[in-house]
C-alpha cells in the first residue's frame, strides 16, 4: 500500500508473510510508518493495541467485507 492511499479512519489487514494477518483502523498517518488499533487481534496482538505500521505491510480493506466477516466491534 503507498502512503498516498492511506486516510484516518481506514480499515487495513496487516501483517509480515507467513504470520496471520490483522484487522487495525488507522488513527494517524506520518511519512514512514501509520499509527493503527487493532480491531481484530490475536495472542500477540490483542484487541485495542496500537502498533506503528509501515505501509509496506498494510493492504486496505473494504469496510462492507469486514463487516460481513464480523470482525468490526458492535
């Protein structure tokens, strides 16, 4: 994902190759990396967390997807 494609608010999957992948909402965006909460976590990543994400590692999401899987919060 480029930094230019990143907004506040936007739901993305993150995660390195081979490891399970994350659902996170962007809270900031700076030049290198994009402030995120995890809204679907793991072991490792609990619900709630912040992380600093490159965007190398982030792909967007479409928010009626994340819906239909029931990973948003009610």
């Amino acid at each position: 994902m480029e930094r230019e494609q990143a907004h506040v608010g936007m739901l993305v999957l993150f995660g390195r190759d081979g490891e399970s992948l994350t659902v996170a909402r962007i809270l900031k965006v700076n030049p290198a990396r994009a402030k995120v909460i995890v809204i679907d976590g793991c072991e490792s990543k609990p619900v709630g967390c912040k992380w600093n994400v490159p965007y190398a590692l982030m792909k967007p999401v479409r928010e009626a997807t994340a819906t239909e899987q029931s990973v948003l919060p009610n």
